[in-house]
C-alpha cells in the first residue's frame, strides 16, 4: 500500500501541474491586456501622446544615459484661439491632432519620445548629435507646418519652438529643469524676445514660476495674501 502511494504521488504533481498550465497563461494574458488598458488610458485620445510623467520619466532616463545628446523641446502652436474662434473648434482640434503626431512620429525616429503637455502645448526628449540641432530644428519647424486638411478648410499651422540642451546645463540639472528651460526658450521665441533656434540658458531652466508652470501662462495665479 505505501508503494503504490508513492508510485501514484509523482503522477497527481504532473496532472496538476499541467493543469496550472493555462491558468497560468490567462493569468499572464489578463495582465498583459490591463497593462495596455492603463497605457491606452493614460494617452490623449485627441493625438494618441502620452502625458507630461511620461515625458518626465524619458527625460530622466535619457539624461543618465546619453546626456550630451539629450534635446528637450517645448512646441506650441501659434494662434490657435483665434483659430477656434474663426473657424471652429472641430479646426482646432485636427490641427493638434496633426502637431501631435508629426512630432511623436519625428521624435520616436531620433529615439524620442513626445507628449501632450495641454491644450495646444506639446513637449518632446529625443537624441541629436549638438552639430545637427540647428539643422534638425529648422526640418521640424517645417515639418509642423505643412498644411493640414479640416473638411474643406486648409489650415496652416505655425509653432513656436524651445529647446534645451542637457549638455549646455549643468548636470544638476533634472528633467523639471530641463523641461522648464525649454519653455522658457519657446516663450521667448513666440513674444519675439529671441529668434529661431534659440538655446536655453541656465537662467532660463532656473526661471521662477508660479504653482510649478511659467508665470503668464493659463491656469497660473499667485496667492492671495
């Protein structure tokens, strides 16, 4: 009797763990399927970019890891309420949509990533050689302005652009800083207090701001005292 419990033993270990099997992998397949759930949740369903903690992590990692290549750009568009205005918001929102994915597609090819920071305000991390960011910028500015199609409407988009150069900053400096530099460098170029391309200084990465954003900008106030 002993025997024969032990010649049964391995046998019932087999058939359960062949049964564990499939379990196993609808486990792994659920997982999966959430995980693509919460990225999907997390992109904006206007132009498919992910959010600004997106961006902040890929800055952070591209920092440690190729710092004298790093490019942050801050890109917004130019006239976009009187856009809404004047032709609608179905105008608006397919001239975003186009910003969008131009710019994910064009930072994804230089190992990049671009996000939806808000409204009509995007963000980009990606890796340049520094010789080519004059000549890079000056292909992408052209890029996001081509000609996009809303019905029979032909809109003409025109963004201003910032950029930060890790390597021109110390290397104290985050991806907030980073981040913060380059919206600095794209307000300057839309007020026209500075030309295309130009280049964030440390001044500019360490600007003040009001609430974490850019003094000026929609959503910032200071506190009443």
């Amino acid at each position: 009797m002993p025997a024969t419990a032990v010649l049964r033993q391995p046998s019932r270990t087999l058939v359960i763990a062949v049964a564990a099997v499939p379990l196993a992998l609808a486990a792994l397949a659920d997982d999966v399927r959430v995980r693509r759930q919460l990225e999907a949740a997390r992109r904006d369903p206007l132009t498919g970019l992910p959010g600004r903690d997106a961006l902040t992590d890929r800055t952070a990692r591209l920092a440690r890891t190729h710092r004298e290549q790093l490019h942050v750009l801050v890109a917004d568009a130019d006239g976009l309420k009187t856009l809404n205005d004047t032709r609608g918001h179905a105008a608006g929102d397919a001239l975003i949509a186009a910003i969008g994915r131009r710019l994910g597609t064009w930072a994804a090819a230089r190992g990049g990533l671009a996000a939806r920071l808000g409204g009509d305000e995007f963000g980009a991390a990606l890796l340049l050689e520094p010789t080519a960011t004059a000549r890079e910028m000056a292909a992408l500015r052209e890029l996001l302005a081509q000609p996009v199609t809303c019905g029979t409407t032909v809109l003409h988009p025109a963004v201003s652009i910032g950029i930060a150069r890790a390597a021109d900053l110390p290397e104290t400096a985050d991806a907030a800083r980073l981040l913060r530099g380059a919206d600095m460098a794209m307000y300057k170029i839309k007020t026209g207090a500075q030309t295309f391309p130009y280049l964030a200084t440390l001044e500019d990465a360490c600007a003040d701001t009001v609430n974490g954003r850019r003094p000026g900008r929609r959503g910032t106030y200071l506190p009443v005292a």
